[in-house]
C-alpha cells in the first residue's frame, strides 16, 4: 500500500505541477497581450511625436525660406525704384536736351 500511496502522492505532486504550469502560461500569455498593447501604443505615440516634431522643422524650414525669400524681393524692388529714378532722370534730360535741340532746328530752318 505504501507504493500505492506513494504513487498517487508522486501523481498528485504531477497533477499540481501541471496546473501550475498551465497557470503560469496563462500568465505568460495575458502578460505578451499586454506587453504587445503597450508597445503598439508607444509606436503610436513615438510616430505621433515625430510627426509633430517633422512637421515643426517643416515650418520653421518653411518659415525661414520665406523670411529669405522676402529680404531678396525687397531688396529687388529697392533696386528696381533706383533704376526706374535713373531711367526717369535720363528721360527728363534726354527730352529737354531733344526739345532744345527740336527748337534750334525749328528756328533755324
């Protein structure tokens, strides 16, 4: 009887350490759920962050091209009003020295 005894002592020893298995994988199985939620949720809030992070450096590198970009128009427009002055200038010398020149001509002839 005592093998008998101990048999069914080594069995229930086997029965307990396979339902201790079975718990510790479900365990393990809900732990890798969960790990697998948290870090699909922090991949989703990593490519939200460089999201924003992308489109800030866009402004800004928008921002300074346009910042550049008005420098250079301005400093085209300064340009394009002094040689619309000298152009002027040129013109009003130009049609009095044409008109002078129209008056000899008329008064001579």
């Amino acid at each position: 009887m005592s093998q008998i005894s101990e048999v069914e002592s080594i069995l229930n020893k086997l029965n307990t350490l396979e339902s201790d298995i079975e718990k510790i994988s479900t365990l393990t199985e809900e732990l890798r759920k969960k790990l697998s939620l948290f870090v699909d949720k922090e991949i989703d809030n990593m490519r939200l962050e460089l999201l924003e992070k992308a489109r800030k450096e866009a402004d800004n590198i928008i921002n300074k091209a346009r910042n550049e970009a008005e420098g250079e128009s301005n400093k085209i427009l300064l340009d394009a009003e002094r040689n619309i002055a000298i152009i002027e200038n040129n013109v009003t010398k130009s049609f009095n020295t044409a008109v002078e020149i129209a008056l000899k001509r008329i008064l001579k002839g």
